[in-house]
C-alpha cells in the first residue's frame, strides 16, 4: 500500500507562490475579497509562510515555507472529527467527505499547522467566471470545512490509468503530480510514495537536510522539507 | 580567456552538458520526461497550446479545454523558456479570459469625454469610423498627425504597429516604455537588444539591483535559474550577491544583501572594477584581444573611483566594495547584471555601461555562464512598406515625442503631453492606443489629461476600460490571450533563439476581435499605400508568412517538408527553438563568433564606445555622474523607491484579477492593496506605528499610505510597490491601493536614454490625521 | 413547616403582578430578536459572525462553556451537598436547580448555533465517532440534561400535588397542568420512602455527571495540542470554575427569590453565610489552579506557550485578562471578607461580578490560543474581534434563561415545601431508624 508524501525544497524555493495559486485554480477555491481578506478569511489550501525576519540589519534573514496539509500519518483532525467528515484513507491521504461535515470545525483548532478552512460564506465565482471552474473538482458549500487534498482527483485518475494499462503507477509521473509540484518555476517540490524507498520523495526525506514541522507533537507529517543552506 | 583547470571545467562541462540535454530537441524532452499526458488526468479534455500576456515574459502555455472551457493553465513543458511551469500571475489566466469587466463590443463615446457613456456598434462601423478618420488625415497631407502608442505589445504586435505606423506615414510608433539595457549593449557591443544571462552556469552572481525572484524577465526563466544555481548542480552551489537600496525576496534568498544608496550602482560597480583593475585580477586575455578603449577607461577609473571615495557616494563600506571585487574577479563564471531600477535614475545608461564593463574585465561575455547574445529567431523579413507621396512626406517629419533630444533615446513618451497640447511641431489628429494606459502608468497625469483633450479622435484597441481609454472616443477591444493567435521571439536569456506560439483556446466569449486582425482591417479600409502593406487577409496569415523563415533556415526543433506541415507542428507544440547557443569564447567556443557577438565599429568591446563619437556625444569616460533627484535632501529626507511584485500582472485588466490581490505582499501581511515600507528606527522617530496611515509626498504630488515598519528598509529610503491606484479598471482594481507613479516627476530625465527617472524621486513621509 | 409559611411559598403561583408581566414580556421581547438575528445567520451563514482563520471559535463556544458551568451550580447544591448531608441547602435546591435544567439547554443550543450545518445535526447520531471529544459532550451534555430534568421533576412532584391540593383558585388549565404532571401523588410514606430512595441514587449519579460533564467539556480544548489548551489541569480547572460561576449565581437567585416572594424568614442570613464560606473557599481554590497553571507555564518557557502566555498578561487580551482576575478574586474575596458577613446586597453583588469575571475566564481561555496557533507566522497570527451579531444572540440566550426561570416561578414554588414539612420529616426519621 503505497503512502504518498510530498517533500519541498527549501533551498530552491523562491517564494513566488505559484504554488498557491495552481492549488485555488484547480481545486476551485475562490478568492474572499478585501472585506473578508481582512478580517482572516482569505482561503489558501495551500500557503506560503513566512518565519520571523531575525538577524541584525543589514544581515537579515527570513525563510519562505510553502505549507500544504500534511496529511499527518497521525492525524489530530480526523481524531475529534464527530461525524467522520474527515478520515484517514488506506494509502495515507487525509481526505474530506463534504457530505457529512457539520461545520463544528473542531478539527480546524485541532491542527496544529492551522491548514484548515471553513466556508464563512458559499463560495462566490461571479459570473462568467464560474466558466473556469475544475470539473474535476466539486465546489464545497457555505458551512463545511476544507483544505489540501494532495490533489486526490488526480492522483485516483492516474492510478485508474494505470490500473487500466495493467501497470503500476511510476514514480516520474508522481513527481509532479499534485498543482502545486507541477506548477512550481524552481522545481521545488516532489510528490510521491514514501513506502518506494526508490522513490524521489524516499529518497530526498533520507537528506541530512530533512526535516519536518512540528515534528516533536508525533503526528508525522508526510510532507517533509529541506533546509534552505 | 580565463585559465579554468581542466577538473573544474570537466565537472562544469559534464552539467552542463545535462542542462543542455534538456534543452535540447523537443522530441527527447518528450522521450524523456514524458510528463504531458502523465501529469494530470486525460479525460474528455483537450490541451490547447497558448502564450501567457501577463507579463514581457510570455511563458508558454497549455491549457486544459474541458467541453469548449477553459478550466486550467499548465506551462509548456516544450518551451524551454519555463519548461512546463508557470508563476502565479499565469495561473490565473482564466480570470482575464472569464473576467466579468471585459468589454464585449466595440464601443462609441456618447456624451463628452470621460463621462462614461458607451454605445455598443458593429465592428464594420468602427472600423470605418476610424478608417475614415485616419483616411482622412492621410488625404489632407499630413499624415504625420497620427500617433499610435503602445507599451509591452505581446509577440509581433510592436513590429505590426510599427509596419502599420510606416505604411500611414507617421513617424509615431511610440513605445511607453523604452528600454535601456539594450543601449548599453548598444554602445558596448554593437548589439540592439537586451542581453541574455547564462544563469545555469554562472557561480557567482553580483546582482545590482536585478530582480531575479520579483519582476525581472523572463519570470519563470530566473526563477528556475535561481534553483538551478542553488540545487541543479550539486556539490557546486552557486553564490548570489544582491546589490539593491531594499531587502527584497531575492535579498531574502541571495547570500549576501548590500544595501545601497539608491542611483549608485554604477559608481559601485566603478568601485569594484577599480579593484579589479588595481589588483590585475581582470581577464588579460580577453581585454587585449577583445576590448578597445581599455587604458582610457582604466586609467579613469583608477583615477577617480578608489574605494574611499566610492564607500561615500554608495553608503557600501569600503572593505565590502574591496571583498565583492575580488570574489567577482575570483570566482569563475561571474556575472554582473543590472536591474531595471538603474535605468529609471538620471544616470541610468552610465551605470547599466558600467556594470556591463564589469563582465568584459573578467571575460564573462559570451562564455558559458556569462553574458550571452540574445539571437532572434530568423524569421522572414517584412517586406518594405508601399512608398506613396503621402507616407514619403509623413515619415520625413519630426517625431512628435522628439527623442533626439536625448542623446541615444528612440522613443520619449514623456514628452509627448507638452508636445500634443502646444502643437508646436504639429497638431496631433488621431492618437491610438494598444495597452498603454498613461494617465495611470506615466507621471504627471494633468499633462496628459490637457494633452487628451487637444486630440480630436483617441481610439483604444484595450478589453478593459481604464484610465487612459475612458477617454477614447472610439474602442475596439481586442481578444483577451487565450482567445488569440499569439507568435513572440523571445528573450529567455538562454541566448539560442526561441519563438513560442499559442492558438486561440476557447471560441471568443464576446464580440472582440483579435487586435492583429484590426489593424490589418484598419490598413485595408483606409486602403491605398496602407491597404498594398498589409496583402494579408487576417494576422495569422502574417504570421505563417513570417514563420517561413524557420522554415527556411532548416533548423531548430522543427524541421518539416512543407510550410503547411512546419506550420501544423509549431502550432501543436507551441514553440519552436534552436538550441544549442554556441559560446564564442571559453574552452569549447567558436572564436569566429565573436564577429557576430561584437558587432561596433572596431568589432570589439568598447569601454570607450565609438557610437559617441559618430553622433557627437561628448562624453568622458567611465561616463557616471552623480544621479540628480527630485526634491532636496532638506525637505525632502527619504529616497522613494517603486518596485514590482511577483504578484503585479502588466496589461489591460491586469490590476482586475482577485486571485492576485489576496496574494499580493509576501514579505509584509497586506493583500488588496499596496503600501509603504519605512525602516522601524525611522518610524518612531516619526511617531509612525505599523499600519498607521501615513502620506508620501514628492515635489509633484502626494499620496496616502498604511505604513509597514521593516527591518529590510534603508533608514532614509522608504519602498512603494507599484501598479495599483487604479480608479477605473473593473470592479476588483477601482480603490484598491495607491499610485505612487503621480508621485514622480517627469523633469528629471536621463540625458543619455531619455528615460525618467523614476527610481530618483525624494519623499517626505508623515503621518495621516484622522480627519484625512 | 407552618401553614402561613406554605401559603407564602404558595402565593405567588395565584397571581401575576404588574412587574413581573412587564419584565416578562421584555424577556420575550429580547428572547424574539435573539431568533430573528439567528434567522438572519442562517440565511447568511457564520459569516456574520467574528470568526475568521485562525480564530475558529469565539463568543457562541464561551457561552457554551459557560451556562453548562453556571448548569453545575445546582447540581452542586442538590446533589453534592445532599450526599454530605448539608440540610441547609435544603431551601435553596430548588432554586438552584431550576438554574441546571434552564440553563443547560442553552449551553447546548449555543453549540448548535454555532454549527456550520445545523441542517445536518443528525449526522452526529448517524456516525458519530467515539474518539472525538466532541461526541463524548454530546453524550454527557444529553445524559446531564436528561437526567437533571428527571432529577428536577422528581424532587418536585410532592410538590406539584400540593399545588393541585392546595390551590383552588386558579384558572382550571393551571390546575389541569398540576394534576397531570402530579402523576397521581398520593402523598403516601411509601411514596415519599422511594422517591428519597431514588433521589439519593440520583444524587450519587449526578454527581459524577457533574465532575465527567465539565471536564469532558473542557476536553473539547484539551486533547488538541495547542498551546495553552493542551495541559493536564485544563479538566478540573474547568469544573472548579463552572461550580464557582454556578455558586455566584446560587447566591443572586437566592437574593432575588427572598426580595420578590418575601421569604426573610425561609431564606436567612445563615444560608447565605454557608454560601459565602463556600465561596471563599471556591475563590482560593480558583486561585490555586490559576497559579499552578501560569506559573508552570511562566516557568518552562516554552516558546509557542510563552506567545500566548503574553497574549493573556500584556498582549492583546491583557484589559480582559486583569479583568476578570479581578472580578474573579481580588474583589469577590474582598467582598467575602468583610462586607458581605452581613450585608445580603454586597453578596449579591460579588455573585454578579463573579459570573461575569468567569464569562471573561471563558473567553480568555478560548480565544487568546486561537489567535497563536502552533505553527505560527505572521499569516496564521490571528485576531477576533465579535460582531453585533454574536452580541444579540448571546444577550437572547441569557434572556431565555431568565424568561423559562421567570416563568417557572410564576407555576411552581421554587422554594421546596415537602422536604422542609413536618410530616415527611418525620417519615423519613421513621425510615432510618
């Protein structure tokens, strides 16, 4: 059973949030406006942080940290979820089932990397640019919560794919799988199965220079980072 | 030529040799990577070939078309200008196209200027409305009276209105926003472009004020690079010196940021070539073989530019100044590269020359990792314009914009208001207008507005009304780019030529028209010599006819028997290029290149460029003065300093995209709008607080602005990022944000380039009373 | 107990005075704009409210947190203190337990109000997941209000057939209702025997209920593992805190019943002595958890503690921090110390001012960790500033309790008769022997 991961390249990262903005356009996340923008309600499944700038002037530093969900290996969401609406699937992914979210949001203030998002509002896509929508993906109402899928529509459509052809998926075509990776102009971010310990992602999470967020809570994030130099 | 030991050189060669691989033929990317249909679900869906508009860079595209819409932009993983990638303005692409602002007929002005009242007509009536106008002016002898004015026109359009503006009979063809760099490569090299930088091989590069990671071309191109120097080629990690009066991103990430007094970069860089010149670390080899005026411009610049006296103008500390030079002059291949921001000061051209020389003292022109020649694809020549009396007397006539009242410059928009208002050359009838929005862009929007108001017809070919079209009389929107034919040469800085190409992706969702299309239709209507200079019926058949030239050339990663088949597989795969660049120097180059890589008049790299002397410019090398600002330093205390975002698109309806907005700042927490940087000291002794409300002033004007305090600022320079301010534009740019451009004043101008220089004004910042 | 004293305990049920029907009628007034703005909400969503990321919880979770505590008061009174035999808290068990049953529903409704999709409520029966502490409240919070209603009716059913004995003058649908809810009393030794045998098993439930409830409710921020949040002492620092808001309310219900019904004589000086010896007790206590936790934290210095640590002591919540430190401690105890020994108006003044210290004491603990959540930067920093929206509908909850108190007052006596009358006491001295 394969349990994909994804690991970004600190070093090479440059900050330039396409990343973030492949992720709203495929995954049909709409933008809040400067109202709602301002009162902390702008929606970024996946998001660019920034660290504290320290450092004296002028030798000033600051890292730039795209942060998709982690898709925890131990998930403190899927743990208070009351209904399920968030679970843990076979190959790892922790995925949402819109159907069933009450709107408690208890897992939104159980992530510990604040990835989640809630719909204040429905999403608003003001005519025509409803056109533009991912048929791929559904459009979430107002009252459920929301974030990261590693791009699950593609990922399941690439493995029905191969399924078809009678082969495994390969690791060259998961590298780039997910918006976010193919997207990326440094070519920053890799995607792929950390059970393959051939894969790029099993490889790069050996580095010296890999590490995790938060790792001293134990919820084992699949997404693994190199350091910047 | 450097002695680079055969180990280094092995290793260097054996990367490079992969990169190159890469870049190599279309055919074993495809082989290789075998990404395209891999990476995302095939489906119902077809992937249709396009070339972004958001920005100069003009990345290619692919972009998934799911029942007749278009749902995704993906990059082109052919074009090796970003290799399948995009950055974040071109993923949201689909904004523009499905953008509820766009305009969706020709419109006539009901009403007076500015008033905002439209009335939507048929494209046959506004063709001939405008037609006829311009007929008119031709018939009456003066043709000259037309000016069309433009600004970043995608792919061949510049060229188009260019054809079109020679073939009317008007000098005119006025590009809002010439550029400098490809001067000073001009005066040094004989060469009439921008220069290209091998970045995938440099080792060190002394960036001054370049900006790689924000809004430097080509976006994607630099930003790969930028990953390529740190992690492509491992074990040899690249060094990045940032030389820039703020921390930007690529401060951020670079390994060293140099603060800087901004406007003196050039006497830097004379600083550093001192050193380099005092201390024999320059490239011997290569100055005596391939350099004229070096002792005149040595000898100056040991002269006048020691590190003492550069330490005082600059604000670098003089151990820095001596630590760059030897590190640049040390390791091998170094780059110098100026950004932008240098041309916008009133010694602009001075110092891109003085960086440049920088790479000719260390032999970094035309080796790998150094500075390439940017080679245009060979694409057939347009044939000459018909020569009736009337365009003959046109042409013959004075440009209205006067740009030989600057040394080198070829176009000087910012003249054009006194000139249009007082008619003192000529009455301006007719002025067009095709992505340029001056009363937004440009300083000193009152001029403009005097000058608009003298023009009886203003046309605007622009998807989007804003500041500048309000005032038209007619509008005859174009396509948005993904509904279009698009063929752009591109400058990706990889030296080999490239010309990527797009197709319409979608049916036209309005009645717009593709604007090659329109000027081709204005031509024919106005008929006569215009009509015989454009034979083609429609802009893509220019476009056919232009590509043959590939065709002919037999090479690149196209070859096909006929022109229909070349045709078909350049337009499937949505570029073609011809890789690889054959350096002429460094161990594995062509020294007969060198013939076409420095074409001056002495067929070397000139220090002391000769082209001053054949247009009589007096001049005295190393050639930098002092920048002159705006304002006094008394009243004035702060040096303003503008800059672009990543997250800042360029074009009609660029400031009309949500998506961006809640991206915008990065490295401050603002989205929907812009702000000003001040340094924290500076502000409490302001008595400023993070976010207060603050107003920047200038001798010209004032704006109002949330402030934020940051580490990365200068103590008397503060930073503006610049685009928004609009007040028309669409619902999502109207209010969003300040222009800092109306701060600039268009007095102080670079003498050599004719540039303004924007980057030269001073500001005094305070705080905004409440009742403001 | 005399006959004149039953009478008074029995007359306000005959009639409705002037006041009371205005007050009434402003309580339903309130309570009706509560329901329209949440009418309003429904349709617009929770956009309308505050909330933002990070800050996902705000005013509706306090106020849950805060009538299920203000719930544990007369649990505390009628349960607890039975079990240890404290016959003074005999008069005031009603009461206090009226405060249980009224104020519980709000507690859960204000969760419910707070849901995304409420419309979808039911999906909580059809898959809940036991792991979820979210699960665990609802199943305790339904136990705890089901059996604190049981436990209420129980104690007041002898009662309820002396309303359907004793008062004769009433219109008959009053009547109607006392004789079917009496369910056939008969006011028999027998039936007084089982019905203290029942009431003292209850007891011993409830009491655990109370300690499970409140700690499973804190849990709902203790098993997450944001700073602040995630801390051992979380659980019974919540429950002393629900019984110390709920004792404050105690005492100004007591205050208010004795000034409107005139019970001088029922409710003395002695009860609200016991109470304010209580209370001493409940404010050092709340103290010694407050140090234990802050000063552990303070100590450690844990960064991502320390953030919000400062957030509460001089950052953005330090006003309601030091607030409700005072409201909580220095004033009530103050109170208790010297002028409440014998003035009833300062007793009722420490018990408002501590209920409404504990309200912040919700606040501060809810909101100040959302605003700096684990993986902090400067786009995750957070704030929250409540809307009118979150304020009408809180203000409508609390007029609810009021109202259904209101209201239960005007029917029944809230001042138990049987347990104080001679007759059963000496049933039950029987039954011991």
């Amino acid at each position: 059973m394969p349990k994909w991961g994804m690991v970004i390249d600190l070093d090479k990262c440059t900050g330039c949030q396409a990343c973030s903005m492949a992720c709203r356009v495929e995954n049909n996340v709409s933008f809040a406006g400067p109202e709602q923008a301002e009162i902390g309600r702008a929606m970024f499944w996946q998001e660019v942080l920034d660290t504290e700038m320290h450092g004296h002037y002028p030798f000033l530093e600051t890292q730039f940290v795209p942060r998709p969900c982690m898709h925890c290996e131990h998930p403190p969401c899927v743990k208070v979820c009351p209904v399920g609406a968030t679970f843990q699937t076979e190959d790892g992914l922790v995925a949402m089932d819109y159907e069933l979210c009450i709107g408690c949001r208890m897992c939104t203030i159980a992530c510990p990397y604040a990835v989640r998002y809630f719909n204040w509002l429905a999403p608003r896509f003001p005519t025509p640019l409803e056109q533009a929508l991912n048929p791929d993906v559904p459009v979430r109402p107002r009252g459920v919560v929301e974030k990261c899928t590693f791009c699950i529509h593609r990922l399941r459509a690439a493995q029905d794919r191969a399924e078809k052809e009678g082969r495994t998926l390969r690791d060259a075509e998961m590298v780039n799988l997910p918006a976010c990776n193919q997207v990326c102009p440094a070519a920053a971010r890799y995607f792929g199965d950390l059970e393959d310990p051939e894969s790029t992602v099993s490889r790069l999470a050996r580095s010296p220079r890999a590490f995790a967020l938060l790792e001293e809570l134990g919820t084992e994030p699949k997404v693994h980072y190199l350091t910047g130099e | 030529m450097r002695h680079i030991s055969r180990r280094t050189f092995l290793k260097l060669a054996a990367v490079s040799a992969t990169a190159a691989a890469l870049y190599e033929s279309s055919g074993s990317i495809l082989h290789a990577l075998n990404l395209i249909d891999r990476a995302t679900p095939p489906d119902d869906a077809v992937w249709v070939p396009s070339v972004c508009q958001l920005c100069p860079a003009e990345c290619g595209l692919r972009v998934r078309v799911v029942g007749g819409l278009a749902v995704k932009i993906e990059g082109n993983l052919l074009n090796p200008n970003n290799q399948g990638r995009t950055c974040p303005k071109g993923q949201v692409g689909l904004q523009l196209l499905y953008n509820p602002d766009r305009l969706q007929a020709p419109l006539k002005r009901v009403g007076q200027r500015g008033e905002g009242r439209w009335q939507a007509i048929s494209w046959n009536e506004a063709i001939e409305a405008v037609a006829a106008r311009l007929r008119d002016v031709r018939l009456a002898g003066t043709a000259e009276r037309t000016a069309f004015l433009y600004d970043r026109p995608p792919g061949l359009l510049g060229e188009t209105i260019a054809r079109f503006c020679r073939a009317m009979g008007t000098p005119n063809a006025i590009d809002a926003r010439p550029d400098v760099r490809s001067q000073a490569l001009f005066l040094t090299q004989g060469w009439d472009s921008q220069p290209g930088y091998d970045l995938d091989r440099t080792r060190y590069l002394l960036s001054f004020n370049f900006a790689l990671l924000e809004s430097a071309q080509p976006t994607v191109r630099l930003l790969r690079a930028y990953s390529f120097i740190r992690r492509g080629r491992p074990g040899d990690r690249g060094r990045i010196v940032q030389i820039e009066p703020r921390l930007s991103v690529t401060g951020i990430k670079a390994d060293e940021w140099v603060p800087i007094r901004p406007g003196t970069e050039g006497a830097l860089a004379l600083g550093l070539a001192w050193v380099i010149l005092r201390e024999r670390l320059y490239d011997r080899e290569f100055v005596d073989e391939h350099c004229h005026g070096f002792e005149e411009w040595s000898k100056a610049v040991l002269e006048d530019y020691s590190p003492a006296y550069v330490a005082a103008l600059t604000s670098v500390p003089e151990e820095t100044i001596k630590r760059l030079a030897r590190e640049f002059a040390g390791m091998s291949p170094a780059v110098a590269v100026g950004g932008e921001a240098i041309d916008q000061q009133t010694n602009g051209l001075a110092s891109q020359m003085a960086i440049h020389s920088l790479n000719a003292l260390v032999g970094s022109i035309d080796v790998p990792g150094g500075v390439v020649m940017q080679r245009p694809p060979p694409l057939t020549p347009w044939p000459d314009v018909f020569m009736d009396d009337v365009t003959t007397q046109g042409l013959s006539q004075p440009r209205l914009d006067g740009p030989e009242h600057y040394r080198l410059a070829r176009s000087a928009p910012h003249r054009l208001p006194e000139a249009i208002a007082s008619g003192d050359l000529y009455p301006l009838e007719a002025l067009l207008l095709y992505r340029a929005n001056p009363l937004h862009d440009a300083p000193d929007p009152e001029a403009w507005r005097s000058a608009l108001d003298k023009v009886p017809l203003i046309v605007s070919f622009d998807p989007f009304i804003e500041e500048t079209s309000a005032y038209a009389d007619y509008i005859l929107p174009d396509h948005t780019f993904l509904e279009r034919w698009i063929a752009a040469p591109l400058q990706p800085s990889l030296g080999y030529p490239v010309l990527a190409v797009g197709q319409p992706v979608v049916e036209p969702l309005y009645d717009t028209r593709a604007f090659g299309d329109v000027l081709i239709q204005l031509a024919r209507q106005v008929g006569g010599g215009p009509g015989v200079s454009f034979p083609w019926s429609d802009y893509v058949k220019v476009l056919r006819f232009r590509v043959g030239g590939l065709v002919d050339s037999s090479r690149g990663s196209i070859r096909a028997a006929t022109a229909d088949e070349f045709w078909r597989e350049l337009a499937a795969r949505g570029v073609w290029f011809d890789s690889p660049y054959v350096f002429a120097g460094g161990e594995e180059g062509n020294p007969e290149a060198w013939e076409a890589v420095l074409t001056t008049p002495s067929g070397k790299f000139e220090f002391t460029p000769q082209a001053f002397d054949q247009r009589e410019i007096s001049a005295t090398p190393p050639y930098y003065e002092s920048p002159r600002y705006a304002g006094t330093e008394g009243e004035y205390p702060f040096h303003m300093q503008l800059y672009t975002l990543m997250a800042q698109a360029t074009g009609p309806g660029a400031a009309n995209l949500p998506h961006l907005h809640e991206l915008y700042g990065l490295h401050v927490k603002r989205t929907w709008g812009n702000w000003v940087e001040i340094n924290p000291e500076t502000a409490h002794e302001l008595g400023i607080a993070n976010r207060d409300a603050v107003w920047v002033e200038s001798p010209v004007g004032k704006i109002r602005l949330p402030a934020r305090l940051y580490e990365g600022t200068q103590a008397e320079t503060v930073n503006i990022p610049a685009g928004l301010g609009h007040t028309l534009g669409g619902q999502w740019a109207a209010g969003i944000g300040a222009n800092p451009e109306h701060l600039v004043d268009r007095r102080r101008v670079d003498e050599l380039s004719g540039l303004v220089a924007r980057q030269g004004v001073r500001v005094k910042v305070y705080k905004a009373e409440v009742g403001d | 107990m005399a006959q004149d004293e039953e009478t008074l305990l029995l007359s306000p049920l005959t009639r409705t005075s002037r006041g009371f029907g205005i007050f009434i009628a402003l309580l339903v007034a309130v309570v009706l704009v509560g329901a329209a703005i949440y009418g309003y909400q429904w349709a617009n969503g929770l956009s309308v409210t505050g909330m933002n990321r990070p800050v996902y919880m705000g005013i509706y979770i306090v106020n849950f947190v805060f009538f299920i505590g203000l719930a544990h008061s007369g649990t505390f009174i009628s349960a607890i203190l039975r079990l240890v035999g404290a016959d003074w808290r005999k008069p005031l068990a009603r009461a206090a337990e009226a405060i249980t049953v009224f104020s519980v529903p709000f507690g859960a409704g204000s969760i419910l109000i707070d849901l995304g999709r409420l419309d979808r409520m039911f999906n909580i029966f059809v898959h809940g997941r036991f792991e979820s502490p979210l699960l665990w409240d609802v199943v305790s919070v339904s136990l705890y209000l089901l059996s604190s209603i049981a436990f209420f009716y129980l104690s007041l059913l002898p009662d309820i057939a002396r309303c359907r004995d004793r008062l004769i003058d009433v219109p008959r649908w009053q009547h109607q209702m006392y004789r079917v809810l009496s369910l056939g009393w008969k006011d028999h030794p027998e039936q007084y025997r089982r019905l203290e045998k029942v009431l003292a098993a209850m007891a011993v439930f409830m009491s655990m209920l109370v300690i499970i409830v409140h700690t499973v409710v804190s849990w709902v921020f203790g098993m997450t593992v944001q700073p602040g949040w995630h801390t051992a002492i979380l659980g019974p620092f919540f429950l002393v805190g629900a019984v110390f808001s709920g004792s404050g309310a105690v005492v100004v219900t007591m205050a208010v019943l004795r000034r409107i019904f005139h019970l001088e004589d029922v409710l003395t000086l002695k009860h609200f002595d016991y109470m304010r010896k209580l209370l001493i007790a409940l404010t050092l206590v709340w103290l010694y958890f407050m140090v234990a936790e802050y000063l552990t934290t303070f100590y450690g210095q844990e960064v991502e503690e320390m953030l919000v640590f400062w957030q509460k002591f001089t950052g953005t919540y330090a006003i309601p921090f030091w607030v409700m430190f005072t409201l909580c401690f220095a004033v009530p105890l103050a109170i208790f110390l010297t002028r409440g020994k014998r003035s009833i108006g300062w007793m009722v003044a420490a018990g408002l001012i501590i209920n409404v210290g504990m309200w912040l004491e919700r606040y501060i603990v809810v909101v100040p960790t959302l605003t700096r959540p684990r993986l902090l930067s400067e786009l995750t920093m957070g704030n929250y500033t409540p809307t009118w929206v979150e304020g009408v509908i809180t203000a409508a909850c609390f007029a609810g309790l009021l109202l259904l108190y209101a209201l239960f007052t005007r029917f029944f006596p809230i001042i138990p008769i049987w347990e104080r009358s001679e007759e059963v006491e000496a049933y039950l001295h029987e039954m011991e022997e």
